[in-house]
C-alpha cells in the first residue's frame, strides 16, 4: 500500500511539473518581453535627449539667422541640410535593420532547435529553457546592468574628494593635484623628473583613472613607478564664470604656472603629457613659446594633430552645409549670461558620425548578445565593461568656446605646408619646427583601430619635425584602459611589440636617467 501511495504521490508532482512548465515559459516570455520594450526605451531616450537639445539650439540659431540671410541662400541651405539628414537617417536604418538581423539569424536558429526538442523530446535546450534565458538576458539588459553601471561610480576615477592625492596649486580655472601611489611599497622620488598630465576636455579626468584598485589606471602607472605625477583638473565650469570664458591663451599661462611651481619643487624641467584634446592643448602651449625654461620633453596620447585628416569626424563635417557647420548650434548661454559648448552635444555629435554602428538599436542588440546567459549559467558583468559605460554616461562636461573653437579649427583647416596650425596663440603663428629648435623630446604614442582620431590625424606631425612614435593596438582609450595594466602585453613602463615601441612610463624613466648621467659627466668635468 505504502509502495502504490508513494508511486501515485511521485507521478502526481511530474504530471503537475509538467502542467506548469507551460505557465512558466509564458511567464518568461512576458518578463522578456516587458523588460526588452523598458531596455529598449532607455537606449532610445539616451539618444534622443541630445537630439532634442540640438533640435532647440537649431531653432534658435535659425530664428536670427533666417531674417539676415536671403531667402534663397536659406532654401539652398535647408535643402543641403535635408540631404544631409536623409544620409543620416539611412546609416541610422540601416545599421539598426543589420543588428537586428544579425541577432535573429543567431536566434532563429536556437528557437527552431528548442521547438523541435520539446515537441520530440530531445536533448538540448527545449522552448522552456529557451525563454528562461531569454528573459534573464532581458533582465540583465534593463536591469542588472545598469545596476552594474551605477555601483561602479566607487572604483572608478580619483574621488579626490577622499583626500588620497595632494591638493598642490590652483589657479581661476584648474586645481592641480599631485597623484601618490597606490602601492604603499613605493616612494616618490623627489628629485627625479616631474610630469604633469594635461587630460582631454570633453572626455573628462577620470579616465586616466579607469580602476585604480584594480592597478588600472593611466595616472597611477607613473605614480607606481616613483615618478612626481600631477594631473591639472578642470573646476566645476557650471559655477566657474573665469573657466567659462577660458582662452587658450588662459589654458597656456596657467600650464607655466604649475609647470614652475613643480619645477622647483623637483628641481628638474618638467615633461607635459597631453591625453586626446589635452595632447593638442601641451602642442599649442610650447609651440607657443609660454613654457620656454619649464618644459623640455612632450607625450601625447591619441591626440587629434591634423583634424582634416580624419576620415571621420572632419569628413562629417565637411558634408555639412556650410552654414550649419557653425558652434554656434551647439552653444548653450548659462544663467550667469556666459555661453558655453554643450559637452553632451559634442558627444552626441561623435555617435552621430558613425551612427550606423552606434544607433540605439545597434547599442541595445550589442548589449543583448553580451549579456546572453552561456549554456543557462549566470550572466558576468566585468568591471571594465561596467566603468567604460559608466564614463561615457556620466563624464561629459561643458567647454569654453574658444577652447572648443580651437579645435574646431584644427578639424576644418589644415596644418599648412610649413608645418603651421591653423591656431594662433598671444598673436603668435605655432609652427611645429619650433620643437626642434627648442629641443623638446617627444613621444607620440596612438591607436591602431583608433576610429575617433584615427593615426594619420595624431602622427601629423611627422611631416615636419622628428619625433618618437608608439604604437599601440586597439582603440582611443585602450592606452588608459587595457594597456595601463601593468601585466599587459603593452604595459606602459616596458617596451613592446616587434619594433620594440616605449611605452610612456618607460620613456619617462629613461629621459630620467640621461639628465643624472648628464648631470653626473658634467660634475665629472669640473
């Protein structure tokens, strides 16, 4: 009797299991399904938002302008302008029909295979498991990582309101910070050579600090190595009115400030190194001759030399109509009456360049495949995925127009035959012959998949002076993110690849050790 209880009892929770193994697969599909529309919405809304901010400042730009222009000047712009906008529109189509299709011709086939498992009773995943992890994937797009994202903000970039790093000098418009090691092993150095590390504008700081506790960041790869290592931090722009009206000539003068207030701490000339935007602002600043006597070598780091060059962003802007092709669609005035360059426009302007890779739809189905569960396990989110996104939703700032003119300039005039820049600082032409005759040692490291300033634009200025070259593979940001390991292949305190490339800490260190030996053969003759 107990034998015929306890098989009734055993067949009763299978035929039950099974009965709900149906509710369980519509209960996934509805998860799937309302987290795939909640995902997707948020993908949209963030590019839509700095749509509608250029759409405001277009119409208020044009509102002025259509009663200055002619009419027909106005109707040959705006009809530019419409064809511009259908090319747009058509790589936005076209790039999201791709990742769709992508994703379905992966999926279809996996869902062809569950159906048939189920309905013949075969091995491997069935329907039920199918949309298990399909809604687990739709959860870990709209919920669990941007969760990640969020939790991130503690690990990544300096916090230097934790007081770790020396509040050393601060001018109008920047605070300087000397950066101390993260290992509590290491001692700087304090007669050794200083640097100072000038980051991009719009990028933002903290990206040279990627996740300094996990011994990635670009900063602390000199700090680590005993190196002086400072790093020169815009203030708040929003609630700074002399940072607001910055010039270039500002962002000179107060780089000689620091510079001599380092120098005679160390008591050695200081190397400045320009990170993207930064790197060109260090080229203007010496070129100009304002850091004469304070600065005898140079690093830039994918930064943009030659913008016509670019087969990206100057390209871009070269197919807009002339007349849109103007800051002035991308200014925002501030309370206090200052008017600023929106930071999260610009951004906005570099995924619109290469919108059929970075349209909403693109972004989301990237995502998607990404986060899908590997053979039902658990979804992995890593660091570095979290604290990339994190920068690019978070570390966006307003720029001073003419800091923001002078790089469009760079973007629309070309370097000319002589090797002058379209730029002009104190009423001075730049010219990068001046490297030369000043003696600056420069190392020029750059990306070889750098899509955004792409080798040609940072390797401009070989055409006329000489300079040390430093290859790096990957992208725009892989210098700051994946080689600032330490243990990585192109660890920057080695040299690496086949034609045995310095990295920047190693360049550093070395220029180091010739200015001893330098000093040293000097004391010896005397």
């Amino acid at each position: 009797m107990l034998n015929i209880t306890s098989e009734y009892d055993c067949s009763l929770e299978k035929f039950t299991g099974k009965m709900m193994i149906p509710v369980e697969t519509f209960t996934n599909q509805v998860n799937a399904t309302q987290n795939y529309y909640a995902g997707m919405s948020k993908y949209l809304n963030d590019f839509v938002t700095p749509f509608m901010l250029a759409a405001n400042y277009f119409s208020n730009v044009e509102q002025t302008r259509l009663m200055m222009a002619s009419p027909v000047d106005s109707l040959l712009s705006y009809m530019d302008l419409f064809e511009f906008s259908l090319n747009i529109t058509n790589r936005f189509f076209t790039g999201s029909m791709r990742a769709v299709n992508d994703y379905q011709n992966k999926e279809i086939q996996n869902a062809f295979a569950a159906f048939f498992n189920t309905i013949f009773n075969l091995e491997g995943e069935d329907l039920n498991a199918f949309m298990a992890r399909h809604s687990k994937m739709m959860e870990s797009v709209a919920n669990t990582y941007p969760q990640a994202i969020r939790d991130i903000e503690p690990k990544f970039g300096f916090h230097f309101e934790r007081g770790e790093n020396i509040r050393f000098a601060e001018t109008d418009r920047f605070v300087l910070y000397q950066i101390l090691p993260t290992d509590k092993k290491v001692k700087v150095a304090e007669k050794a050579k200083p640097l100072v590390i000038l980051p991009p504008y719009v990028l933002g700081a903290n990206i040279l600090a990627f996740l300094p506790g996990e011994n990635r960041s670009y900063t602390h790869c000199f700090a680590n190595m005993g190196i002086p290592t400072y790093i020169r931090i815009l203030k708040d722009i929003s609630t700074t009115p002399p940072l607001q009206i910055m010039t270039p000539e500002d962002d000179a003068r107060d780089t000689r400030f620091f510079c001599e207030k380092i120098m005679a701490r160390h008591g050695k000339p200081v190397t400045v190194n320009g990170y993207c935007q930064g790197g060109f602002s260090a080229v203007c600043d010496i070129l100009s001759g304002e850091l004469d006597g304070v600065v005898d070598a140079l690093i830039t780091c994918v930064s943009p030399m030659d913008g016509t060059r670019s087969k990206g962003l100057s390209n871009f802007l070269k197919s807009l109509p002339q007349r849109f092709n103007d800051l002035a669609y991308g200014t925002k005035t501030l309370p206090n009456g200052n008017r600023v360059a929106d930071g999260k426009l610009m951004g906005w302007v570099y995924k619109l360049k290469s919108v059929e890779n970075e349209a909403p739809m693109v972004a989301f189905f990237r995502d998607m495949m990404m986060l899908s569960p590997k053979n039902g396990g658990e979804v992995k989110i890593g660091t570095s995925a979290a604290a990339l996104n994190y920068w690019l939703e978070n570390e966006r700032t307003d720029l001073p127009l003419p800091i923001t003119q002078m790089s469009f300039d760079s973007y629309n005039i070309p370097i000319t035959k002589d090797g002058t820049l379209p730029i002009k600082l104190f009423g001075r032409e730049l010219n990068f012959k001046r490297m030369k005759e000043k003696g600056i040692r420069w190392l020029i490291c750059y990306g070889e998949k750098d899509d955004l300033v792409e080798p040609e634009v940072a390797l401009a200025p070989l055409d006329f002076v000489d300079a040390e070259v430093s290859a790096f593979p990957k992208g725009h940001v892989a210098i700051a993110t994946s080689w600032s390991n330490p243990k990585s292949a192109c660890a920057l305190h080695t040299c690496f690849g086949e034609k045995n490339y310095r990295g920047p800490v190693r360049f550093q260190l070395d220029l180091d050790k010739e200015l001893d030996s330098q000093k040293a053969a000097s004391v010896s003759q005397e």
